[in-house]
C-alpha cells in the first residue's frame, strides 16, 4: 500500500484544497455585492475570529476547496483529457488503457518525481479555476485592473497545470506504450535497460 507522509499530506491539503478554497470563498463574497471596505472588515474579523467562528471558517474555506476540486475533476475528465490524447496522437482509447494500467501499478511503483508533478498539477489547476472565479467576479462587480490581473493570472495557471497534465500522460505513455514497457523507469519498479 502506499504511504503518504503526513507533513506531504499536510502541506497537499494546504495546496490543493485550502488556497483554492479561500480563493473561490472570497469570489462568493466579492460576487455577493459586498463593498471593497466591507470586505476590509470581514478580513479584519476572520484575524480575531475566536476557536469556533474560526473552525467555521476553515470549514468553510475546506468546501470551497473541495468544490473547486470537484470542478477541476470535471473540466480534466472532459475537457483536459482530451487535450492530452491528441497532443500524444494517440487514441482516446490507447490514453484511458495506459491510465487503467497505470492506477493498477500504482499501490507498486512510488515515483517521488510523479508525485510533485501531480502536486503541481493539482495546485495549479485548482489555483487557476478558483482565481478565474474570483477574477470574473471582481471584474462583475468593481471593474477595474487588478480583477483583470487575477482572472489572467488564473488562466495562466491553469494552462501550466495542463502542461503538467499532458507531461504525465507522455510519462504513461512512454511508460505503457513503449514496445516491451523498456522504459519502465520512468514510473518506478524496474530501471531502463543499459544502452548499446
């Protein structure tokens, strides 16, 4: 089975759900029509917020992460993991196989380089859904440069994390698609053959 360290396990968490959550929360209230000096007081609350309206919020704040995660699930099922196939110029087919063999080998080979790949993947992807979010509501609500700065900035992340996305199917592939898997190296478990 395959173990996760808990300071990795804590700082993924960190990463991947909280920040995308504080971002989508406050695109919900800047969306809501709270005013710029409203929003400075909520910030100033949530800084002497006591044990319970703290928990709250952090509740809060983790739903908001585990929503944009849910999006992000969504748009790489139908969206990035088409992008990736073609950019290989293999078949939808041939993409979902290598997943499968890959998800079944995985509890097998530990690949401490996948695996920060995948955690750049998932923060960036999530980072940028919850930023374009928070972006088109700034720039819905108070029209200005730094709401458009944020939705770029969220776009920009995202086409990194589909960067990343594609670097690991070609990872896979390579891996799975290989004639006789001789690069299997790369995932973990055996090494490449010597060369000639």
């Amino acid at each position: 089975m395959m173990k996760t360290e808990a300071t990795n396990f804590g700082f993924e968490i960190l990463v991947t759900f909280l920040l995308p959550g504080f971002l989508a929360v406050l695109a919900v209230v800047v969306a809501h029509g709270i005013s710029k000096y409203q929003l400075l007081e909520i910030i100033a609350w949530a800084e002497s917020a006591q044990f319970i309206a703290s928990f709250v919020l952090l509740a809060a704040v983790a739903l908001a992460g585990a929503i944009v995660a849910s999006i992000q699930a969504v748009l790489e099922t139908f969206v990035l993991d088409y992008v990736a196939p073609c950019h290989l110029k293999i078949s939808r087919g041939v993409f979902e196989e290598e997943w499968n063999k890959y998800i079944s080998d995985l509890s097998n080979n530990r690949n401490s380089y996948i695996s920060r790949v995948v955690l750049f993947f998932q923060f960036e992807t999530r980072l940028g859904v919850a930023a374009v979010l928070l972006g088109l509501a700034t720039v819905c609500r108070w029209p200005s440069w730094y709401g458009v700065f944020v939705l770029i900035s969220g776009l920009v992340f995202y086409c990194i994390g589909t960067m990343h996305h594609i670097e690991l199917a070609k990872f896979r592939h390579r891996h799975y698609g290989a004639p006789n898997n001789a690069h299997k190296g790369d995932l973990g478990g055996a090494t490449r053959p010597p060369a000639p």
